[in-house]
C-alpha cells in the first residue's frame, strides 16, 4: 500500500494558493477537514486529497472583495462569452469558479446553488424539446443519479433563471434560458421567445460561418433548427418562419465551410419528415444539391458520403414527385463496385462487392450480378489483413470533441475520468436508437431485407449466412450497429489519445481504481481445513487481469511515442490476455447473483453431464438484458461473440487472428467492457446480490 503524504496547514494552504487562515476556516466548516495522523491528535492534510480538491474547486485569490469582483465579473461578461464560446458547453464552465468562490470564500450557500443552478441550465444536452444529461448512473445504494438533472433546480432557482432572461441580448443565452421555462413551467410565452431566439442563433451562426468557415462549429444550427420546428409545431406559433430558415439553411449554406456537407444532409433528412410542408420548388432545388453534393464528394473520393446524397436524392424523388427512376439506384451500384474495384483488402472489397451485387439484384441487371459474384469469389484469393494503423478523417466534428475532451480531462483528477469511462453512457452507441434507425432502413429500402447475407471469418470462408426473417432482421440491427461503431470508435480514439497525452491514465491509478470501486477488488481467503487458518489472501482477479492491463496500457504510451512495432506486440498480450477473462467474470457475477451458470449435455450413450456455460450462452440469456442494460450488452455480443461483428472471444481462443488483425479499438472496448462488468457491487463471501453501479 502507498504510503501517503501529509502537508501541515501552512503547507497546504500555499499549495492550494490561500491564507492559512482560510484554510481552517474550512475545517471548522466541514468544506475541506485534515485528519488525525496520530494518538495525540495532530491534525494534517492527505496530499492525494489536496491534489483532487484543488482539481475539482476552482478559486483565484481568498480575498472577498477580489472574489465579489470576479463573480459579479462572470455575471457581467456572460454576453461576450456566448459570443466568443465556439461550443455552448464551454458556458456552464464559465460559473464553476464564481460558485467556488462564493462557497469557500464568501461563506454564501444561496448564492453558490444560484450559480450551480446556471451551470446545470448550460450543461444540459437539448435535442428537440428535450434537456438531456450528460451523465447518468446509479449510487452505491442503487439509487439514480444524473447530471445535469431537472429535479436538482428548486423554485428559487426557476426565478433566479427568469429574471435573467431580460439582461442578457445573445440569442444563445436567451434561447436556453426560454426554452428551459418552457420545458420546466410550460410556459407558452417562453415557448414563442425560444422559437425566435433560435432563428436568432442560427442567423448569428450564419454570420459566423461566413466569417470564419473552418472555425465555427456549424452543427449547432442544425440542433437550433429543430429545436425551433419541435417548438413550433407544439404550440401552432411560427411554423411558416422556421420553415423558411430550414430552407433557407439547406439552399444557401456557405460553401466554405468544412460542414456544409454534414449540415445539409441532417437539414434535408428532417425537411422529409415534414415534407409536404415545403413547396415543390424547393424539393426541385434540393435535389439539385443532392446530385451537385454527390458528385462533390465523389471527387474527393468520400463515397459512403456520396451514397448518402444519392438516396436522399432518390428518396425525394419517390416521396414528394411519385418516381420511381433507376438513374439514382444505378449510380449507388455504381459506387460500390468501383469502390470494390479500388480497395483490393478482402474483407472490405467482399462486402462492398455483396451490397453492389444486392443493388444490381434490385435494378434486375443479371449479368453484373453473375459478373461480380465471381469477383467476390476472387476476392478470398486476395485477402489482406488491416493494418494496425488507423487513419481518421480530421473533421470539424473530430476536432469538436478533441478540444472538449482536453478541456474535460484538465480538470478532472484521474478517479473521476475513470468512474466516467465506467458509467458515462455517452461513449457507447444507444441500442433504441440503432433498433430505430435499423427499422427505419428497412421500411426505406424494403429491397435489401429480400436477400440472405452473408458474413465472413478471417479464413474468408462463410461461416453464417443470415436467411430466415427473424436472422435477417438481426442482421439489419448489427449492420446498422456497426455504422454507429465506426462513430463512436473515432470518438474513443481521441478520448484515450487525450487521457494518455494528459498523464491521466496509467497502471498504478486504474488498478487502485478497480480494486478501491469495482468488485474485482474484493479479497478472497484459503482456509485451512483442519484449523480454519487463513493460509493465503488474494484479490484473485486484479492480479489475473493486471497483466493485460500493463500490456494495454504500454500500447497506448508506446503509439504516443510512436513506437509502433513493440506497441503492436503489447497489443496482442493485452487483447489475448483480456478478452477471455471476461467469460470468468460473467460468469461469477452471474453466481453470486444467483443465475445458473451450468448446463447438462448428453454424451453418446445418453449419458448426462454438467458443464459450465460459455460466453455466447451467457450474453443470449434472456436475462441479461435486465442485468447489463442492451447499450452494455449489445456491444459486448458485438466485440465478443457475434460473427457478424469482431467475435473476438472466439477468434482469440481459436487462434484465428494474426499479428496484423489486432486492432487498437479493440482494446479500447475490451477495457470499457471489463470497467463496466466491474462497477456491479457484489458480495463474494456471502453471495448476496447487490448489482448497483457506482456513481
């Protein structure tokens, strides 16, 4: 165990940067108490918590009248910030030292919730006529916790946050504010204020954009739009107006910036929710920009993109016009097979060979279909692994979560970026929404549910081909969990790049982590039999699992320093370490939980055995669902045991991987996963169940 270091008063209060004074001013108010390091009663402070409380509490000076100034400063200024803050999470940060000042130094508790208050109103995620967490969990009781939280704000604070809404002019703050009156008191006048204030926003962003193309983050447009149509249609205030700067948006949006291609398709896919409320010269115009949006990224040879603009080109046309042309479908086809046709890797150029074979099954053209079933049977000649490399494009929404990533991880002391890792819903893809999106494919292109499909190993052999109703529709839903991997996959990649490039990751931090909070910590004795002596205590799975961890964690040190090769070897320890252990834990969470973990199997003759269940049997319980949550579950039947996705557990323990198949974001989700498994409080000793998550 680490042997902790104690500072005296004087010490701490030159570490945090206050008066001595004003440190035991906090004792004796229970904001920050030292400890009795022995019988006499000396009092210090435990540096470890120094170092988490002066990451967490942010103060510039102890004196109340420099603090009076500087809070009524964060009042003052608060105009300026929204017109300068590139991010709108970047306002609620704005009040957090106010808060801390009027806490710890003006000893002034109604002011600090006040404060507290405006940093959960500008922390909020607004999609629609929602105000969404960010962070959502349960206690070590069991009970739910989420930031921000609508029931954490009390009546003052809702006069508070009203009386602000005429001092402030940027459509940015008064959005927020009407919009969270609107939402809280179903106030209809606060309704008609948000509207306008967000057609203000996206007309000020509108200026922004044309002022600084590859700076201004334009996807906020796209949320004040909807915001505002949502609104709108509520309560019958508007409509025409919002509609009009909708349109607007999708026919004129500058062409400089980066995200003109990403705003304008989210833009269109909503106006044909609404379609019929738009005239025909505008679906006229929009499907000039669709084929001019194709051909664009076509060019520049993003052709996933490409495909996007196509569909909703051919959508247009079938939904608003009633036709029912092959120009658009051909083109789609197109594209696959030329992308087939330029990526020569296996794996990729096979499955972008069978969705261009399925686009030319729909067209009713036979003779490519013959022709290309033979390039895919050419292709398993052909197969190339992928690189342990991964290229990114850098766009403006990359750079976005780049910079709110360092800003998050700055401040936050590496427990509490690892109880994020473990809890934070935000880094996986949401099962209910790739259900809907999957759902909402196959009533689009009803075409591609007609055929079996098929998916291949590592060997490039056809180990499952999906053909009833029921695999098929599955498959719809894997497929369409694998688009918003790839997402999710990039975002993942940039967080642990930050927390190794911060310093906030590394062995001796995640196994006390894991050993103070997760399950895995608990201690197991050996007894002897005769005089019940504790021969050996051992916390049995932090030492099996510490070694992949190590190994992990050196890759990730040894890509920052751009040592590839011994990286790529840690990899492979880490990832063949790891992923079978997690079956070990499945299965003796499910244990002590009281769920069966064994099963009986005939041998020849009839005899009957019981064996122990494996992970595929574990994960399709139909249990685990209620046990795990379906975001949890379905991404670990994605990493672990579909053939569909990586099925790592099966390729690893079966030797089907080579050097070149291991793949950093695989060890990225085996450690999410192992995190997560962790964060169920279980009792070893007496097998009772207690299956709360840590906050």
């Amino acid at each position: 165990m680490a042997k902790k270091t104690y500072y005296s008063v004087t010490q701490a209060a030159e570490f945090l940067g206050i008066h001595p004074e004003t440190l035991r001013r906090w004792d004796r108010t229970k904001k920050l108490q030292a400890e009795k390091i022995n019988d006499r009663g000396d009092r210090r402070y435990d540096l470890e918590k120094l170092k988490r409380f002066k990451d967490m509490v942010r103060l510039g000076t102890d004196d109340k009248e420099v603090a009076r100034k500087k809070i009524d400063d964060s009042l003052a200024s608060l105009d300026s910030i929204a017109e300068d803050a590139k991010y709108e999470f970047t306002m609620g940060d704005h009040f957090r030292e106010a808060r801390d000042l009027s806490y710890f130094i003006l000893d002034d508790e109604r002011e600090r919730d006040r404060f507290q208050a405006l940093i959960n109103l500008f922390s909020f995620q607004v999609k629609d006529d929602e105000f969404k967490s960010k962070m959502s969990g349960t206690d070590e009781n069991g009970k739910y916790w989420a930031f921000p939280n609508l029931e954490d704000f009390s009546k003052s604070d809702f006069t508070y946050i009203r009386s602000l809404l005429p001092k402030y002019k940027h459509p940015r703050i008064k959005s927020r504010i009407a919009h969270f009156l609107w939402i809280t008191e179903k106030d209809h006048k606060m309704a008609q204020t948000a509207i306008t204030e967000y057609l203000k926003v996206v007309d000020w962003l509108h200026i922004e954009v044309k002022k600084d193309p590859e700076g201004t983050s334009a996807f906020e447009i796209v949320n004040a739009l909807r915001s505002a149509y949502i609104l709108a249609k509520k309560i019958k205030h508007n409509i025409n107006e919002v509609n009009q700067s909708i349109a607007n948006t999708i026919l004129n949006f500058d062409n400089q910036s980066e995200s003109r291609w990403a705003v304008t398709h989210r833009l269109i896919e909503f106006a044909l929710e609404n379609w019929k409320e738009y005239g025909k010269d505008f679906w006229e115009n929009t499907v000039k920009i669709c084929k001019r949006m194709a051909d664009e990224q076509e060019k520049k040879n993003n052709l996933y993109f490409a495909r996007d603009f196509l569909s909703l080109g051919e959508k247009i046309e079938r939904l608003v016009f009633g036709l029912q042309g092959k120009n658009w479908r051909q083109k789609i086809a197109s594209s696959f097979e030329d992308e087939a046709n330029a990526k020569k890797d296996g794996f990729v150029q096979s499955d972008l060979l069978i969705k261009a074979i399925t686009e030319y099954k729909t067209l009713g053209n036979q003779k490519k279909v013959e022709e290309l079933e033979k390039t895919l049977q050419e292709s398993k000649k052909n197969l190339k692994f992928q690189t342990f490399s991964q290229t990114m494009d850098l766009t403006d929404w990359v750079k976005q979560i780049r910079e709110q990533f360092k800003a998050l991880i700055a401040k936050e002391s590496k427990e509490q970026l690892l109880v994020r890792l473990t809890v934070d819903g935000s880094i996986l893809p949401k099962y209910e929404e790739v259900k809907k999106q999957a759902e909402k494919m196959d009533k689009e292109f009803p075409l591609q549910s007609l055929f079996s499909h098929s998916v291949f190993d590592s060997s490039g052999n056809m180990p499952r081909k999906y053909d009833s109703e029921l695999e098929k529709k599955y498959y719809s839903l894997l497929r369409q969990y694998q688009f918003s991997l790839i997402t999710y996959e990039a975002m993942v990649k940039v967080l642990f790049e930050e927390l190794i490039d911060a310093g906030k990751l590394d062995l001796e931090s995640v196994i006390k982590y894991m050993s103070d909070h997760l399950w895995y910590g608990k201690e197991y004795e050996l007894h002897d039999s005769d005089t019940k002596e504790v021969l050996l205590k051992s916390r049995k799975w932090i030492d099996i699992l510490r070694p992949g961890i190590r190994a992990y964690l050196t890759t990730l040190e040894m890509i920052k320093n751009n040592n590839v090769e011994e990286a790529r070897t840690n990899l492979v320890l880490a990832i063949d370490s790891l992923t079978p252990k997690i079956e070990g834990l499945i299965r003796e969470f499910y244990e002590t939980i009281g769920k069966p973990v064994d099963k009986i199997k005939t041998e020849r003759g009839g005899k009957q055995v019981t064996e122990k269940k494996g992970l595929d049997e574990l994960l399709r319980e139909p249990y685990a669902g209620e046990i795990f949550g379906n975001d949890l579950l379905i991404l670990m039947k994605y990493v672990l045991i579909e053939l569909g996705g990586y099925n790592l557990r099966n390729n690893v323990s079966h030797a089907l991987m080579f050097r070149e198949n291991y793949l950093l974001n695989y060890g990225h989700w085996i450690f999410c996963i192992l995190l997560r498994i962790g964060a169920y409080q279980i009792s070893i000793s007496t097998g009772k169940t207690a299956p709360n998550k840590i906050s």
